[in-house]
C-alpha cells in the first residue's frame, strides 16, 4: 500500500460530492513568531498617505494576532496543516459556488478534519478567504492504517554505509550529517492504530513527517519555539544557494519535505550529473589531443600549403553567382574541424556506448537502494496513478459495475473519445510536419543566401582578412542554426499549450494515462522538433549532391547543399553546440526569471507590501503555482538534454562538459525556486522515474546507432583510413597525398551553360569533393572502385562497432544485478527484525490480557513444547 499525503486524501473524500470546488493548494512552513511581528509593526514607519491603512491592520493584526503570525489556530494549540483558499467572486454563480464550497467544507467536517476561515476583510487584497486545517491525531492514525502507512518500531541496528578512502577526497563536497541524516534509520511497519504502543511516538505532533502534514512557513529564518523545525528554512541554507554548487545534496530532506515524487526528480538529477563527469572527463581528454595534434595534421597540412591547396581550384559551390575558389581558403576550418574529426572520435563513441549502458544499469541499483531506505520496496504506484481524475468523473454521464469492487463507477464509452483521438492523432502529425517544413524553410534559406554571402565577399575587398576564417559556409551554417534554434523555441511554445489542450479534452480517465498521453505527444514532438536539423545535417547534407554538370536540385530551384571539403562534421558540431547551449541558457534563464517576475508583479499589486502587515498563507498564496506539470517539464528538459549527450556525442566530445555545467546550475535553479518561487506542492510517492526510464533506454539503444553512422559517413575518418591501409605510395608518412585523393577532377568545358559562371578562366579544370573518374576516362564521373571500397570499409565499421558495443552492453547488464547485494540482505534483515518485533509485541500484549507471569507463561510454554517434541519423537 502507499501513503500519500492524508491531508490530500481526506480532501478528496469531501470533494467527491463537489467537482468544481474553486479552491487552491497553498503550502510552505511559518517560524515568524507574534512576538516579533508585533515589534516588526510598532517599529514600521508608514508614509501619512498610508496612516489610515497602518492604523486599521494594526487594530486587526492586534486582534487576530495568534492566528496570523504562527503555525497555530487561533487557540494557539492545533497546528496549521494545510490551507485552502478562494477569491469570492461575486459576478458569476456566486449563490452556486458558495453552496458547493458550504458542501465541501461540511463533507471535510465530516471526516474529522477542523476548519478556521480567515474572512476576506482580513486578507491583503480584500477578496481571498482561506481555510485553515487542521487534522486530529484520531483522524491521522485512522488514514494512516487505512493507507498502509510504514511508521517507525525501532531504531535500524545495520550501520549506515562505511566512509571509503575516497570519501575523505570528497570531504569539502559533504554536507553536515545532521543535514544529511535528518532522521536516524528505522525498521518500519504498516500503522495499526490498535497498537500504537508498537510504534516509536514520541512527539504526537511530529510523528508524521512534513510532507504528510503541510505546513506553511518561511525559507529566511530558522523557526523559534514552539513551532517545529523550519525544514524550508534548513533547505534554503544548505541546498538552494548557489554558492552551495559543489556540495551534495540533501536529499532525505528533500523527500521528507517535498514527497518522494520530487525527492526521487532531484536524486535523477543528481546520479546523472554525477556520471556525467567521467564522460566530460574523457570527452575533453579527446578535444584536448585533437588540440595538441592540430598543428600536425597532414590534412591540414596540405590544405594551408600554397603549394599544394593553393594550387587546388575548387569548382563554384552555387550557380552562376559563386566563382571558382582555392582549396586553402577553408585552411582555418580545416583545422577547426580537426578539433572534433580525429582518431579519438572512435574511441570516444564507443565510450559513450558503453557509458550510457554503465549509467542505465547503476542507475536501477541506486534507484533500489532508494526504495529501501525510502521504505518503498513495498509502495504499489499504480494504486496511486490508477486513481479517477476529478475532471473524468465530472464529464461521465454513464455509469457502469467495477468487476473488481463491485461498485458502479464512472464510464465513458468509446465511441465518445474516438474523435478526439483522431483530433490528437492528426494534432500531433500536423505539428510534426510543420516542424519538418520548418527544417526544410531554413535549408531554403541557406541554399538562398549562400550566393548572396560568396558574391558580397569576393567584391568587398575589406573582407579579405575576414574570409580567412569567416567563409561563406561557415557564415551559412551560422546565420542557418541560430535562425533554426528560434523556430524551435516558437513552435515548441505554442505546441506545449496545444498538447496540454489536446491531452485535457480526450478526458484520460487516470493520472497515469493523462501523463502517459502527454508524454508520447510531448516527447515524440520534442525529439523531432530538437533533433532533426540534426538528423538532416549528419544524414542527409552533402549526401546527395550530385557532381559538377549533373547537380541535384531541391524543388528544381535551389541546388543541394554541399560539406565542406574537410567533411560535414564541423556543421554537425555547430549545429549541435548553438541548439543545446541555446536552449540551456534559455531553460535556465526561463526557470529562474519567469517565477520571480510573476511575483514581484504580484506583490507589486498588493494593497501593501509590507511583510510586517502580511500573514504567511497570503505571501505563500501570492507565490507562483508550480502545477501538476512542473515535474513533467523538468524531466522532459532533462532526457532532450541526454538525447544531445548520448545521440550526436560523436560530433563533439564536448557536450558531455556543457551538459555537467548546466545541470550544476540546474540543480541550485531548480532548488531555489521551489524553495523561494514556488508555493508548496503536494506530497506525493513515487518508486521510479516511471515511463522516462524506457525512454532513456530506448534513446541509449538509438544512440549505438547514429553514433556509428556519424563516424562512418559524417566523419572523415573511414576515408582516411581506407587511404592509409589501401591507397597511400608513402612508407614514411602514409597521409601524405590524401587531400589530392579525396578531391575528383572536372572539366570546366563540361558545365552546362546554366550553371557556370559567367567570366572565363585560364584553367580548364577544377576540383570536388567524391571518388568519381577523371573526364579522360572512358567512364568518366562514375563512381571509381574506390568509392566502393569506402563505402564497404563504412558499413563494415558500422556493423563492428554496433555488434561490439551492443555485445558489452549485454555482459555489463548481465554483469551488474539490479538490486545489489548489500540492499538484498538489508532487506532480509528488516523483514526478519520486524517479523520478530511484531511476534515479540503480540507474545507480551497476550500475556498481559491473559494476566499470567510471565515466569509461570515461559514454564508453561517450555512444558508444552516438551510434551510436543516428546510426543515427536515417540512417532
């Protein structure tokens, strides 16, 4: 069974007879003290325009003094669990909403909950009534058994893990142990109210943990008897400051605060930024010795040699416009390209192969160590996913007997959903082609512009430095990936408000199929949305060009674009360092500015701002909602971002270190505003990041593939390697020659008039990218037979480094058992210590009630046994 929060579910009981209760959730935890807010208001000094104002709240302040300045009711005994609130609105169905809401709060009554309304008149804007609540001890204990909740019995006697050598390295990273470890380990079992002496109460307000009893509270200061521990306080402290980057973070706090849901978020969060440092390691190991060897390349060698790429003329990139061009023009994005088009672009694609298998599998054993010391080894979410979503049962008209209960439930019949199936079906298709015309707008662009730029740079002389390592292509590719990164960001704006409304009217009958059909719409958009400049730049561009004289055109207007001499790689490195880094930026700037705008235009509205006159329910009332969505987003901008990292590594080593930079600012981003922004969410459970991690294998078994394809036919280094072992005349230095190998031979008086430029030329031949026969032979401009053998030495590659990398990926899964060793026999032994403690509770409750000593209990127990075993063995 699970336990979600029992303020939460004792408010569904009152809400299952009103489905349109307009209430909102407030939550956080309160330490202002009504002593110091007493000081805090004769010490204020107001402008005279305000006098009036200051004089009338502080008459009421004075008045309603205890129940807005701490955690308490007015009786300054029953604490504030949770707050509800509503704007009284009185133009619309004003009689209806307060019957209904007169309703609500009686069916609460009902269940033992204690309701204290604070009148509008009180409030800050002079509209806004909350409810405060408060659930008894009776009623706690009563959901508790009825929800299975796991309470402590005895203080768990297995140590906690022993500190390694290393951990003496990390010491700077490690929080205090009192932050760490709140709370020591318990052995648990579920609630009986019956046998409340079993359980370790020793404090009956403190019993149930924060995110089963909502508080309200700040985040500034540490809270002051009587009221409890101020955890949002300990968290904005030791969490939420970005000073605090390097530390770990506090995540027993964390779950014990927000709920397991969002615990378990920043745990994901954490491994993964955690694993990605040994892949940003290596990732720069590979940028660095593509730096050291630069300078020694022989491609680029040849390539900046006046003697040897100066002498190349390349053949015009466009028609008719372009003009011809030296090969030594491009020496600098040579060289560039060098950086990410090495040996160790190999190396470092099979070590991301291997790395995302380690990370799923050590994933699924840190995410087992959770359950158990987050007692969820026995939590069942679909119990908490399957339940019916208020709207559902609001739009059912029909009625139908549930097989299992026995009950007549809410039904909808198929064939009233068929059509807004069909509506999401084509919703989706319609977004996902527009995204792809949007790609193919942005290719027009580039083939468009790529004239304009050539021309403008070969008449401006004064660009003449500038060309040297601002090319047409390079500007091209640019002005084309920005341009492409803000069609993105708009239509996954105006998709994201779209899918919601979609996924909203095909009316899901549970949470869990609202978030499953929301996920398949978000994700499938977002992958074609983020990733297919991507795909188009490593799979498509340069690919199917044609040769001089016989090009191949996009609608028969615009020829198709070529790669640079040097490959497509360092277009593809482009293309994916401006869209991750953008929209990384973007997220974090988004997260951080959009909240904190929000409220200070609300508090900038208000009748005053005055925290002193100001209760803690309407400043945490007045903060951002975070939703029922804000986890979703989170993790979906999580696995875009692993799609970057694990899909397109090959391109550039680098990701894996933007990728660990942002999530360090992530994690202090997403900390602080839940902690400061945000109002409190509901607690709830979860054991898993649920759908996200099928997903992430299903984007690790891709990546193996585009991987290898991007070395095979996007990197130059198959190319290379066919000349070093097949083609190469030199003993000494192998590369040398390569350059002129890899370049074809035209003849200008070949170009169809259309297509040449214009101005005659002192040479009759020119160069391009391919393995095609020179024009003298008798089979010229067809593929060579050394164009076949690069192509067999790529899909060999392919087919290697595929069986290769799946085979280890295989064994480590084999290899690394998914609960490990050390939790199995934890476990064990918590089942066994609870078993003997129960056993132990119900021998002593019995000997009480049978009223025998327990000397003459224990002779008697002994005798029966004797009497059985000698019975035993007579047999």
């Amino acid at each position: 069974m699970g336990d979600p929060d029992l303020l939460e579910v004792l408010a569904e009981e009152g809400e299952k007879v009103n489905k349109h209760i307009d209430y909102s959730f407030q939550m956080s935890e309160q330490s202002l003290s009504s002593r110091e807010t007493s000081f805090l208001i004769n010490e204020e000094t107001m402008p005279a325009k305000r006098f009036n104002l200051f004089l009338r709240r502080r008459l009421m302040f004075q008045k309603n003094q205890q129940s807005k300045d701490s955690i308490f009711f007015r009786d300054g005994i029953r604490q504030i669990d949770f707050v509800l609130s509503y704007v009284d609105d009185v133009k619309k169905d004003a009689e209806l909403k307060a019957e209904r809401r007169k309703e609500f709060e009686t069916n609460l009554r009902k269940t033992g909950l204690e309701l204290e309304i604070e009148d509008k008149r009180d409030s800050e804007d002079g509209r806004t009534y909350f409810v405060k609540i408060h659930a008894p001890w009776e009623v706690l204990v009563t959901y508790a058994e009825v929800l299975g909740i796991k309470m402590p019995i005895k203080e768990s006697d297995i140590p906690r893990p022993k500190h390694t050598p290393i951990s003496y390295v990390l010491g700077p990273v490690r929080l205090p142990l009192s932050v760490k470890y709140p709370h020591p380990e318990y052995f648990t079992a579920q609630f009986s109210r019956h046998r409340q002496e079993l359980f370790l109460i020793e404090d009956q307000a403190t019993f149930f943990p924060s995110s089963s009893r909502n508080r309200i509270g700040q985040y500034w200061k540490p809270s002051e008897p009587p009221n409890p521990t101020n955890e949002r306080y300990t968290l904005h402290q030791n969490w939420a400051r970005f000073s605090y980057f390097y530390k770990e973070q506090p995540l027993d706090l964390i779950k014990n605060y927000y709920g397991e849901k969002i615990g378990i978020y920043f745990v994901f969060l954490g491994f993964y930024t955690e694993m990605l440092f040994f892949a940003a390691v290596v990732g720069l190991a590979c940028f660095i010795y593509g730096l050291l060897s630069m300078e020694h390349n022989t491609s680029s060698t040849e390539i900046c040699d006046p003697e040897i790429g100066g002498q190349m003329i390349m053949c015009p990139l466009c028609d008719q416009v372009c003009d011809y061009w030296r090969l030594n023009s491009t020496c600098l994005a040579s060289k560039f390209s060098h950086l990410f088009d090495n040996e160790s672009t190999v190396f470092f694609a099979i070590f991301m192969g291997i790395w995302v298998t380690l990370f799923l599998e050590f994933w699924k054993q840190r995410q087992a160590r959770l359950e158990y010391e987050w007692d969820l080894v026995d939590f069942e979410e679909e119990q908490q996913q399957l339940q019916l979503r208020p709207e559902f049962e609001a739009m059912c008209k029909h009625r139908k007997l549930n097989a299992v209960t026995k009950e007549m439930e809410p039904y909808m019949p198929l064939y009233t959903r068929i059509p807004w199936y069909f509506l999401s079906g084509a919703t989706v298709t319609l977004w996902m082609s527009l995204v792809v015309t949007s790609m193919v707008a942005v290719i027009v662009y580039r083939l468009s512009v790529f004239a304009t730029f050539a021309s403008f740079m070969e008449s401006d002389a004064s660009l003449k430095q500038v060309k040297s390592f601002l090319t047409p292509q390079i500007t091209t590719s640019l002005t084309g990936s920005c341009l492409n990164f803000i069609v993105i960001l708009i239509l996954n704006f105006f998709y994201e408000k779209i899918s919601a409304w979609i996924t909203k009217m095909e009316i899901p009958r549970t949470y869990q199929e609202y978030e499953s059909s929301l996920t398949l719409k978000m994700f499938l958009f977002q992958f074609v949305n983020f990733y297919s400049s991507c795909f188009y730049v490593a799979f498509f561009k340069g690919k199917f060009v044609g040769y001089p004289g016989k090009y191949t055109y996009l609608f028969n207007e615009w020829r198709s674009e070529e790669c640079d001499p040097g490959g497509c790689l360092i277009e593809l490195t482009t293309q994916l360092t401006i869209i991750m880094t953008g929209k990384q930026i973007f997220g974090n700037i988004k997260e951080a500015i959009y909240p904190l705008a929000l409220n200070w235009w609300r508090r900038r509205k208000a009748r005053t701002n005055s925290e002193k006159l100001y209760s803690r329910w309407e400043q945490d009332h007045d903060l951002e909602s975070f939703g029922p969505l804000g986890l979703f987003y989170e993790y979906l901008e999580t696995v875009t971002q692993f799609g970057f990292v694990t899909l397109f590594v090959a391109s550039f080593p680098l990701a894996p270190l933007l990728a660990l930079i942002n999530n360090i600012v992530e994690i202090r981003v997403d900390a602080w505003k839940l902690t400061t922004q945000y109002r409190r969410t509901v607690a709830s459970k979860a054991h898993s990041i649920g759908v996200w991690q099928d997903i992430l294998y299903g984007m690790a078994v891709l990546s193996v593939a585009t991987n290898a394809f991007i070395v095979a036919f996007t990197s130059d280094i198959i190319p290379r390697l066919v000349y070093y072992y097949a083609y190469s005349t030199n003993a000494t230095q192998p590369m040398t020659g390569y350059v002129n190998n890899s370049l074809s031979v035209f003849l200008i008086a070949d170009f169809p008039n259309h297509t040449a430029p214009s101005e005659k030329r002192d040479f009759i031949t020119c160069r391009y990218r391919d393995y095609r026969y020179p024009p003298d032979d008798e089979n010229k401009y067809f593929h060579n037979m050394q164009f076949w053998h690069v192509l067999a030495a790529k899909m060999t590659f392919i087919i290697v480094m595929e069986h290769v990398v799946f085979l280890v990926k295989f064994l480590l899964a084999w290899m690394i058992p998914d609960v490990p060793k050390d939790v199995v026999e934890r476990i064990k032994r918590e089942k066994l210590m609870t078993i003997k403690i129960l056993h132990d509770f119900e021998l002593n409750k019995l000997k009480e009630n049978l009223g025998i000593n327990s000397n003459e209990f224990a002779k008697h127990v002994m005798i029966e046994e004797n009497k059985a075993q000698l019975a035993k063995s007579t047999l």
